[in-house]
C-alpha cells in the first residue's frame, strides 16, 4: 500500500471524522486551546487583556477600513504568535526538562518572534494613527 491510499484514521486515531463532525471537534479542541492557553501562560493572559483594550480602541478611531483592518490583524497577530510559541515551549518541556542548547534556542527563537509581532503592533499603529512621523 503506497502513501498515498493510507486513510486517516490509519495514520492517526485521532483522525478520520469527516462533515459537520470535524468542524464541531475542531472548534472545541480550539476552545480548549484558548483555554488551557490562558490558564497556563502568562504572557498569554497579558496579550488577551492587551487585545481586550486594542481591538475596541481600533473600532474608535477615525481611520479607513483597510487601515482599522491592519490594525486589528496586528494585535491579532501577536496571539497566533504567543500560541505557538506556548505549543513550542511545552512541546520542548514534554520532551525533557533539561537544560540543552537546541531547547534554549527554540524557547528563544519563539520569543523572539512574539517579540516581533509586539513590534508589529507598535509600527502599524503608530504609521497609522502617528502617519507624519
């Protein structure tokens, strides 16, 4: 049997629903993501209260929708990014607890890139609102 004939369900049990089924399963494990995100991971908790003022704050100035759209996508943005960088970091943590170069370097590679994404935020916002600067 070539790779390509192999369903879902042998690849994975976790896999193979299909319709209406897949889409509910998909939301819930999401929910349970956001969930155990923001239950376990500080810096997550801080950019969801971040977002908490931004997004409405976007919807209050006097900007174009392409501009309020970019906006919003920013702060948007630095969750999905703090996600992974949570996937990562406790991916890295079931693997071993201890210390090793290539762990370090992939706690730091995600930070970095959450980083990033807060700098993001700060230029388009500023370019935005700040357009003279």
């Amino acid at each position: 049997m070539d790779d390509d004939s192999t369903s879902a369900h042998e690849e994975s049990p976790f896999k193979g629903r299909t319709g209406l089924a897949r889409v509910l399963n998909a939301c819930r494990y999401s929910l349970h993501g956001f969930a155990s995100a923001y239950r376990h991971e500080e810096a997550f908790r801080q950019e969801v209260w971040l977002a908490a003022v931004l997004l409405p704050l976007a919807f209050v100035f006097d900007v174009t929708r392409v501009e309020r759209a970019a906006m919003l996508a920013s702060v948007l943005f630095v969750l999905i990014v703090e996600l992974l960088n949570s996937a990562i970091e406790a991916a890295v943590d079931r693997i071993s607890l201890d210390r090793h170069r290539l762990s370090k370097r992939a706690k730091d590679v995600g930070s970095a890139a959450v980083f990033l994404s807060l700098v993001n935020v700060a230029v388009v916002w500023g370019l935005i609102l700040f357009p003279r600067f």
